[in-house]
C-alpha cells in the first residue's frame, strides 16, 4: 500500500480507539494512536502523517480546537468521528478544513473507504462491521463479539432487536417502534417482549449494554459516547 505517513488516530475513548487502530491495520494502513489534544500536536510534528482520523470531544484540547491549529500547518486530509451528529459541528468542522465527517457507531469498512478515497486509494474488500466500546456486529456473519471473548450467541430476535436501537444513535425509540420494526408479524410483539429481549441483549453485552438506556415512559435509547 503506497501511503507516506501513517494514520493519525486522535481518539480518547480506549475501546473505540482500540477497534479503530485494529480495524486500520488489518487493512493494511500503519496507525499512529494519539489520546488527547496535545499528544496529537506531539504526534503530527515528530511523525507527519498521511491522513488524521480526529475525535472532537477530548481533553486537554478539543478537536475543533486542533482542526484550528492544524488549518494552516498540517497539509493532509483530517476526517473527523464523533457522536456530535448535530448541524452546527459539521458546519464548524468543514470550516475549519476538515475533509470528511463521519458519525458513530459507524462501520469499520465504511472508515476505510472514505480513507482510501481521501488518499486515492484502490477499493477493497471489507465486511460489514459495526463497532462501538468493546462489541463489534459483522452483518455478513450475522454475529456479535466482544473484544477479548470472542463471539456471543445471539438469537435473530435479539440480533434484530439490537441493530434497530444501534442504527439510530442518540433517539429515544418506543417499544411499539422497536416491535414493529424488529421483531416478525407471527412473533410475540408486546412491549414485555421487547422488554426480555432488551434485557437478554444487555446481558450478554457486560458493560457495553448499559449503552442501551432506559427512556423512561418511552422505550430505549442508544448512546455510543456515554458513560456506563
């Protein structure tokens, strides 16, 4: 792979930034992993990468912060993910001269191909994978797994159950939505069902399933970022 630099991951979250620096290197990029503001600065003088992967809440000096003192030193595309979904820090992050933005949870191959294209890369192959924390879903392998045990056993139910709440990051969604929309006609689609299976899935999860929170007189809402 022709890539003059690594890539520069800025991310605070270890389990996040762990899945990230994997994912890269199994696709064959060599990875530099910064924790925080100044450490990024630090990492970007001693070691000039080819492309930054930038987090935008972290300590010490926030992303939006390093995009500002990067727009007139560091001459290489910076793609930002972040949970911040919202208008205004895309708008602020692009005019900073950020060159990509991508929200999480997101699919590893989906990073990928937007950092070959950044960098005019040939496209290749990559599974469908969701992170977030420690778990990972591979879609084509219609499994979860949590880093350092290995695949866990999930019923199609559950799996379904759980892609729906995932895929809309942040929205408090009712059990009416979540039965209707996960769950098969000819099954049980009360909100006690919805309910058991929710409470199947944080189990098996360990403290990746606290993720899923209980909205209160509404249904369940997933937030990547917060804290257990």
């Amino acid at each position: 792979m022709d890539v003059h630099g690594p890539i520069l991951v800025v991310e605070d979250d270890p389990p996040i930034a762990a899945g990230i620096v994997r994912g890269l290197k199994l696709a064959g990029f060599q990875v530099t992993l910064a924790t925080d503001g100044p450490l990024a600065l630090e990492a970007a003088e001693r070691e000039p990468p080819a492309l930054v992967v930038l987090d935008l809440n972290l300590p010490g000096m926030d992303g939006l912060e390093l995009l500002q003192a990067w727009r007139h030193r560091l001459r290489v595309p910076i793609l930002v993910l972040t949970a911040r979904q919202e208008l205004e820090a895309r708008l602020r992050s692009f005019g900073l001269g950020a060159a990509d933005y991508l929200a999480k949870p997101f699919w590893m191959e989906e990073l990928v191909a937007r950092i070959r294209a950044r960098l005019r890369l040939p496209e290749e192959d990559a599974r469908r994978t969701l992170r977030w924390a420690d778990v990972s879903i591979d879609l084509d392998a219609h499994s979860v797994s949590r880093e350092g045990t290995g695949p866990l056993s999930f019923t199609r139910h559950e799996l379904d159950v759980l892609l729906y709440l995932v895929e809309r990051p942040g929205r408090a969604v009712t059990r009416e939505q979540i039965a209707d929309q996960a769950l098969p006609p000819n099954e049980e689609r009360d909100t006690r069902t919805v309910d058991s299976h929710v409470a199947r899935i944080r189990k098996k999860l360990g403290p990746a399933g606290a993720h899923l929170r209980t909205v209160w007189g509404i249904g369940y809402r997933f937030d990547p970022e917060s804290a257990p």
